[in-house]
C-alpha cells in the first residue's frame, strides 16, 4: 500500500483449531494472517477481522479489502482474518467458540509471528461485529469459551469494534426470524435463554475494554436502537465508548439501501479504525498480563 510504514505478508489457510468429533477434512478451522513486513522492532499489537453475511454467509477473505486488514498491516499490526463455522453448519454459541479458539491461537503462537499477546483487539461488521462485541465482553467465560484449540490461553481482547451489528436479540424485528432461527436452532419462543446469552450487551460490567460502535440511523436490518442499547449498557459502567452515528445511513452505511459497494463509506471507515486501535493498541498505557 503506498505511502505506508510496511508492506504486507499474507500467510493464507492457517489451521487454528478443530471442531470436536469431526473428520479431519470437516473439523478444521483457518484462518489469513497479514504481517507488517520487514518485521517491526518489537512485538506488534494484532487484530482480529470477523466478516459478515448473517452467520450463514460470508467468508475470511472479505478483510482483505484494502481498508479492512491490508490497511492495519501496512500500519505495524498483525491482523487475523477468521473463518468461522455458519449457522447452516452449527448453531451458537458454535461461532463464538471457533472465534475465541482463533484469539487463544494468537496468543499460543505470538512468538512466531511477532504478536504481543497483551495487546490485542477484535474488529466484525454486521455479524462479524456482533462477534466481536462478544469476544470483548465475554472474556474467560468457561460456559462460553468452547473446546476448538489452544487451551489454557486467554480469550481476552483489549480494544473491540462493532459495526452494524445486533446487542440484544429478544427484541430483534420479525422480519430477521428467517436469519436469527437458523442461528438459534428455532424460533424466538423456544430459543429465549440462546438468544439472551448470545446478547453482548447483557456482558457489560465494569472493565470492559474500549469500544467503538458505529451504526446508521436507517438500518434496515438491524435497527438503530441497537446500537443505542450497546452504548447505554457499556457507559452506565463508564466504559470508554466512542459512537459513530451514521445519519440516514441504512445497513450498508450509505443513503441509499440498494446502492452498491464503492470505496466509500468505507475508506474512511477504515481510517477511523485504525486511529481507534492505535489509541486502544498502542498507545503507551498500563495493561495487565492475560495469559
């Protein structure tokens, strides 16, 4: 990427895990690793990208849009772009397991590539997004860590995004039942205590890391109010929130529901990204050892 600190390395199809009681050629789960190149001095901070697609969509390769992973890496991070098993293979909590086996992966393997296992965050649009916001409330919960790979490591992240992605599922539009059924293994009457555990914004306490959220006003798949629930419940503990309100914006940011995807939003979307994780990431601070 011109006009950048590094180039970037790409080590595609990395095995972080395995889902328990499958065939090998089933069970095993990737992911893309990009590398700041040459190598920087120090420990680099490293990111996690959670594509979206509505859990039953969607595909790893999606970070490598040039404001998404490229745009981090070509800045000094290491940055991970996960695949993670789709509601048509297994119901959740299956994805949050496979995408906190990928941060314990990180960690397990940091000396290898060059990541300080202290210093990492986790970044999703839509159902990416809501990933990513479990991964940062959720950290070190056994009834959720899943048994995908790496144990013994810390599922913790320090820094989260989420981008126009659900905080409460119970009181999601029934126009979403086809989607959010699927995800559940049934309907919202026979799935309540799934739906509430699968609800970051249920997780908020005191400690949790910095986040920043952004959402339309006119999203038409997730609404607004959303968002507005994941900010109230992050800053009644006085989390370090920081919220972008995209006026008029529909699920895919722009005025318009059908146009198609161009640059924008996006680049600057990204800028905006990499200016939150070099606040969050690597900016000196004190930070508490997690493994």
């Amino acid at each position: 990427m011109p006009e950048t600190p590094y180039a970037v390395d790409v080590r595609a199809a990395l095995q972080y895990g395995a889902v328990p009681g499958l065939p090998a050629w089933q069970a095993a789960l990737y992911l893309d690793l990009l590398l700041p190149t040459p190598r920087p001095p120090s420990p680099a901070p490293a990111v996690i990208y959670l594509h979206g697609g509505g859990w039953r969509a969607g595909e790893r390769s999606a970070g490598l849009y040039p404001w998404l992973g490229p745009l981090l890496a070509a800045h000094g991070f290491v940055v991970a772009n996960v695949t993670y098993r789709l509601s048509d293979r297994a119901t959740f909590p299956a994805q949050l397991h496979d995408v906190k086996a990928a941060v314990r992966w990180l960690r397990a393997n940091a000396a290898a590539y060059g990541v300080d296992p202290d210093r990492v965050g986790a970044w999703g649009d839509s159902a990416g997004g809501h990933l990513a916001a479990l991964l940062g409330t959720t950290a070190n919960r056994a009834d959720l860590e899943g048994d995908c790979g790496s144990p013994g490591w810390s599922s913790a992240v320090q820094a989260a995004i989420m981008r126009c992605a659900p905080s409460d599922f119970l009181p999601m539009p029934e126009d979403q039942a086809e989607v959010l059924d699927a995800l559940f293994g049934g309907p919202r009457a026979e799935t309540p205590e799934l739906r509430r555990l699968a609800s970051p914004a249920g997780y908020a306490r005191a400690g949790v890391p910095p986040f920043l959220i952004v959402h339309g006003t006119n999203d038409e798949t997730v609404p607004f109010a959303q968002a507005e629930t994941m900010v109230r419940a992050l800053r009644a503990y006085d989390g370090d929130v920081t919220f972008h309100v995209v006026e008029g914006g529909h699920h895919n940011l722009l005025p318009d529901v059908d146009a198609p995807w161009g640059n924008e939003p996006w680049t600057e979307l990204g800028a905006q990204a990499l200016a939150f994780f070099q606040r969050t990431l690597v900016s000196p601070r004190d930070s508490v050892h997690v493994i």
